[in-house]
C-alpha cells in the first residue's frame, strides 16, 4: 500500500510540474503568478555573466532556444532528473525573458520580488504627519523633547520674571522641534517606484504571453496600477 500511495504521490508531482491535472494542458496564470512560480518555487535564477552562458560554464550549457527547438522536435519533455532537479524548463525561459527584455536593475529587481512573494512598498495609508525630533519618555507618556529657543539664529531670548521670593529669573523660551514624516517625496518616491516595477511587469508581460511556454498561459492580469487611488 505504501509503493502504491508513493508511486500516486509522484505521479501528482509529475502532474503539478507538465500541467493542472497530468495531461498537459497550460495553466492560465497571469505574469505575476508566472513569476512567482519560476523565481519562488521553481528557484530559477537570473544569469548575469553572458560571456559564461554562451561559453557553456554557466547554469546551463545551452540556451532556452536549443531546449524549445529539441522539445518541439520530440514533442513532449523528458524529466530524467532524480532528487531535487533543476528548475522548470518553463521557468528557465521565464527567467532568460526577464533578463533580456529589462536592464539588470530592473531584472534583478522583479526576480528578487518575485522570489519573496512581494510587490513593491507604496506606502499606503501613508500621509506626512508632524512629529517630533526627539522623544523623551517618563512614567505616564512619552512627549517630544523639548529645546531652548536661544540657540536658534533668530531664537526667543530667556524672559524676565520676578518669582515668589521675589528673585528675578530668567526663563528659557522652550520650544519642541518637529518634522514632517513621511515627506511628500518619500511618499511620492515610492510610488513612483512602484509604477517603475509595474512598467517592468508589464514588458515581461507582454514578452511572455508570445513565449512558447508549456505549464502556463500568461493573461493579460496586471496588478492595479494606481492601488492608492
């Protein structure tokens, strides 16, 4: 019973790594989900050394149009591998995509992305707030520390009074520097860092849906463009 739940078990596998049910058939999935596979599960990786990758010392000795043109010659592909195999040949070309239609910048960015599952942060709720430099910290709360007017250029000078005692202080004008944050650049800066990666996306995207893959039919899904509006 146990040689036949292991041999279903490996069939499954087989089943998950060619298509949905086993009989080849793509999986409709848009870019994102597309990526997140190659780079997250199937562990693909970006090739940054050209010159070794045409030299046949890099990852793999031939290109993803060499393994295209023998699996269309054959018709179908063979997994010999035994263990933890290399990634997906779907994968592979996936990442040779990636790395050709972006710069590096970008590539290793959606990659990196992609590999944790993750969008960019776009700081959402995010609004600048005054706060103070400093804080200070007793029993009860915590409050912004506070400074003596007198050392700014243009500062309050201490002020006269006469206490109960009937001495005259010599009271510091205090005040409590503060801070916008978030600022507006930095709310903007990452959100335009976001619309930068949607851009990306949305070339591998389009690079992708004319790829021949076999597992998976990218869609023309995109995450939203604007999600803070």
């Amino acid at each position: 019973m146990a040689v036949i739940d292991g041999r279903l078990q490996d069939v499954q596998l087989a089943a998950d790594r060619a298509g949905t049910d086993g009989s080849g058939a793509s999986i409709a999935e848009p870019a994102l989900a597309g990526l997140e596979w190659a780079f997250g599960t199937e562990c693909a990786r970006l090739d940054h050394d050209e010159i070794e990758a045409v030299g046949g010392t890099g990852w793999r000795p031939f290109g993803m149009e060499y393994v295209a043109l023998e699996r269309a010659q054959l018709g179908t592909r063979v997994d010999t591998s035994r263990g933890r195999s290399r990634p997906h040949d779907d994968a592979e070309l996936i990442a040779t995509v990636v790395r050709n239609v972006l710069p590096w910048y970008a590539a290793t960015l959606v990659a990196d992305l992609a590999r944790a599952g993750r969008t960019p942060d776009w700081m959402p709720d995010a609004r600048p707030r005054l706060r103070p430099v400093e804080w200070q910290q007793n029993q009860h709360r915590a409050y912004g520390r506070a400074c003596d007017s007198a050392e700014l250029p243009d500062g309050w000078q201490p002020i006269s009074r006469r206490n109960r005692k009937g001495v005259i202080v010599q009271d510091r004008a205090r005040y409590t520097p503060c801070v916008w944050s978030p600022t507006q650049s930095q709310i903007a800066a990452a959100r335009r860092a976001y619309l930068d990666w949607w851009g990306y996306l949305q070339d591998v995207q389009a690079a992708l849906a004319a790829a021949d893959l076999a597992r998976i039919c990218v869609t023309g899904d995109m995450p939203p463009m604007t999600p803070w509006r």
